[in-house]
C-alpha cells in the first residue's frame, strides 16, 4: 500500500506505509544523529540528502541503530530517508545546527 507521493524536483518518492520504521535524535543536531530501527533487516539502506538532492551520506544499516557524524556537514536542513527491500519506508526532516 503506498502512503503518499512526494513530488521533489528531482524525482518521485513513494512512501510505504509503514510509520515506526525508523527514528532518530537528536534534532535538531550539531555532530552526531543516532537512528534506531523498528526491526533488523537484512536489505536496509539509508541516504541523507540536502535540500538540492545531493546525496551527502548512504550507508547499508542492517542492525537496530545507526550513529551518524554530522561534523562535516554544513548547517541546514537535510533528509534522511530509509529504503527496505528497494522502497522507501521512510523520509524525515533533520535540522543540522
């Protein structure tokens, strides 16, 4: 069941109904941002983006959580979305003091 669609300039995102898939803290944040998962899966992976799309961080996170150094990115606002078995089940707002 797809949630809703996100129309970036960039490209289309289909969000996958599935809520508690991720989250995080803190946010906003200076140097680090810690995920935690809902579950382990054995095909998760993580992007976050800038508001021009360009990815600035993927990672494959199979565990329960994931800490993430934010030091060289710059203040702003950023995405983070999470993809599980090739759909995204998750797209969130990080604020990067």
């Amino acid at each position: 069941m797809i949630l809703s669609t996100l129309w970036l300039p960039w490209r289309v995102v289909y969000l996958i109904a599935n809520k508690d898939s991720f989250s995080f803290h803190p946010n906003p944040a200076d140097d680090n941002v810690n995920l935690r998962f809902a579950a382990i899966s054995k095909d998760r992976f993580i992007l976050i983006q800038n508001m021009s799309g360009a990815t600035m961080f993927s990672a494959e996170a199979k565990g329960t959580q994931l800490p993430i150094g934010l030091s060289e990115f710059s203040s702003g606002i950023y995405f983070i979305e999470v993809y599980e078995n090739g759909n995204c089940t998750g797209r969130e707002k990080l604020v990067k003091n």
